[in-house]
C-alpha cells in the first residue's frame, strides 16, 4: 500500500470520526435548545404528578392531563427496556468489528467499522450516564437539569444514529 493510499484512507477515517462527533454535538446543542426553558426534568411519573400536579387530580400546573398511570409510574420498566436496547446495539456492533468482512481485504469495512465503533462507544456512555443521572435523581429530584437530559438524548440517538450509518456505509462499500 503506498503512502497516497494511506493518506487517502486516512482522511476518510478523519472524516468519519469527525461526522460522529459532530452528530453528538449537533443533536446535544438541539436537545439542549429545546429544553433550556425548563428548570428540571422528572425520571418519575409519579414524581412529576407529586410535584406538579393540581391537588388530587390528573392535571399539573401547566394544563397537561396526566394518564392513570402516572399515579405509580416510575422509570425502573423503561430504564431496562433503554438497557436492553443499548447491549443489543452494543453487540451487534462489536460482533460486526471484530467478526466482519473476514474475507474481503481489511480496508474495504474499515470506515463501517470506525462509525460502528462511535455506536459502541455512544452506547456506553449513554448506558452509564443514564444509570448514574438516575441513582442522583434517586437522592435529589432536581438534580434532574436541562444539560443533563440533553446529553441522554443525544447519546442515546447518536449511538443509534452511527449504528444505522455503520451498517448502510457497509452495504454501499464496493466489494
């Protein structure tokens, strides 16, 4: 391989890891925007009914009508379902690194496998945060703020966003 074709591969990596982290901050930045308004963000149901909630009904301060669900909801059944989405993703992922395009020459998936890489990466800060964003919110309702809801989303949708790229810059590689 000379050197024009490794500067050529090179760029594109640059590329790719460039596209990936300005992905995640592009979607922290519009997350961010959307909810800067707020003061704090409920993980709850219930907590959200308590704090803002109209005396004992269903509506809240600002108009919303609760469903009955709200009553006993809490975020325990949605965080395993976000778990078990990510350590999906995270699997198919490093499986498709370390296992893929095993015939084709190595340089034909590498970029596929950069994207792929951001996804794993992603997920598990993702996972991680949103465990640790939860045990504070377990001690202090309003640890909850607007930047830190902002950062589980664009984790979250980063790593699913680089997931789907992976595998669609995979598809269209030339073989």
């Amino acid at each position: 391989m000379t050197f024009e074709a490794w500067g050529i591969r090179l760029s594109w990596v640059f590329v790719a890891v460039l596209a990936c982290v300005l992905l995640f901050l592009l979607l922290l930045v519009v997350f961010y925007l959307l909810t800067r308004c707020k003061s704090w963000f409920y993980f709850d149901a219930q907590d959200f009914l308590n704090h803002q909630g109209e005396g004992d009904t269903l509506r809240t301060s600002d108009g919303r009508e609760l469903p009955l669900s709200a009553r006993q909801g809490t975020f325990e059944p949605y965080l395993k379902k976000y778990i078990g989405v990510v350590k999906l993703l995270i699997t198919v992922a490093a499986a498709s690194i370390a296992f893929g395009s095993s015939r084709a020459p190595a340089n034909t998936a590498f970029i596929p496998k950069v994207v792929l890489a951001f996804a794993v990466l992603f997920g598990l800060v993702f996972s991680a945060l949103l465990l640790f964003f939860y045990e504070q919110y377990a001690q202090n309702v309003q640890s909850y703020r607007p930047l830190r809801y902002s950062l589980i989303q664009a984790l979250g949708f980063s790593c699913l966003a680089c997931f789907v790229a992976g595998y669609v810059i995979w598809a269209l590689q030339p073989k």
